[in-house]
C-alpha cells in the first residue's frame, strides 16, 4: 500500500492526473471514502490527465457516465446500489471488455462482484478541511506490477515515514 496526502482539491486532481498517466486499456480503479472525501474530485483530475474535455460531475443517480479521452473513461458510482446482482445490471463486465478504463466511487461495496485485478484507492479526510490522505493499494497482477511505477508517480504526495510504496505489495 502505497499512503499519500494532499492539501487542497487541485492537489487531489493533480495526484489523480499521476495516477491516470499509469492507465491502460480495461483498468478498473475502485474509489472509496466517505461522503465528501473527494472522489469526484479525483475523477475530474483523473479525466482531465485522459483528455477528458468535457465536465466530470458525479454520475450517483445515472449509475454511469462515459467520456471520451485518449482512452474511453467508464465513470460510475454504485452508492446506490442495493445488491451486488445491480453490478451486472449496469454492464460492469461488457464495461471491462470494452478496452476503456473504469473508474468506480463506492467500488469497495461491490469488490465480491468484481475481477482480482484493479487498483483501490480509499480516501480518508486528514487534520485540516482540504486535506486528504490516500491509500493507494494495488490488487492482482495488472496493478501490482506497476506498482514501482505507481510509487514513483505519487512520491511527491507519499506521507512522511512511508517509503512510497517501492516494492509495495497489496495488503
């Protein structure tokens, strides 16, 4: 696990822009945090680093939201999913076979209906009002192996103490 923090919404889009320069076709990033922990501003980040032009909001009544970048960018937000056999309903795996990239708020609450391979970033609040901490941890073979490259590309945010994750493996 990689543990990372920021101090301001732009720094959360900028962290998320590293993170988005590391995506290839058919990834499935997992965002979870509580209400207001900045998902959706890691998404507008993570999108505007695709070339994503158009404005990211979250897509919590649509369920999903597709944006074209370099690489397509799957959005959705499960929050209000109530079982995990909605995943299906909303075409989660023709998503991942689409060749885009996926990105998921709430994607902890379906990981039972989920393949083992994505990269989960929880987001927690920190001391001050727009400061964020992030666990970035890397789950499967896709994710892990570029986790060197995952530490690398954060190491500027990477807390104090943490060796940034080199070698990092899921927890």
């Amino acid at each position: 696990m990689i543990v990372a923090a920021t101090h301001s919404p732009e720094e959360t889009k900028a962290l998320a822009a590293s993170v988005a320069e590391l995506t290839r076709a058919g990834d499935l990033i997992l965002l979870a945090g509580d209400l207001g922990a900045g998902k959706t501003a890691f998404a507008q980040g993570f999108g505007r680093a695709l070339g994503v032009e158009e404005s990211i909001t979250s897509p919590t009544f649509t369920l999903h939201r597709r944006y074209r970048g370099r690489l397509p960018l799957d959005h959705l937000d499960v929050y209000r999913l109530e079982q995990l056999a909605e995943v299906l309903d909303i075409g989660l795996p023709e998503l991942l076979d689409e060749g885009g990239v996926i990105l998921v708020e709430w994607g902890d609450a379906i990981i039972p209906a989920l393949p083992a391979d994505y990269l989960q970033i929880r987001i927690r609040f920190g001391e001050g009002d727009d400061d964020r901490v992030f666990e970035l941890t890397p789950v499967g073979a896709r994710w892990s192996g570029r986790s060197r490259a995952l530490a690398a590309a954060v190491r500027r945010w990477v807390l104090e103490g943490d060796s940034g994750g080199e070698g990092a493996a899921p927890c």
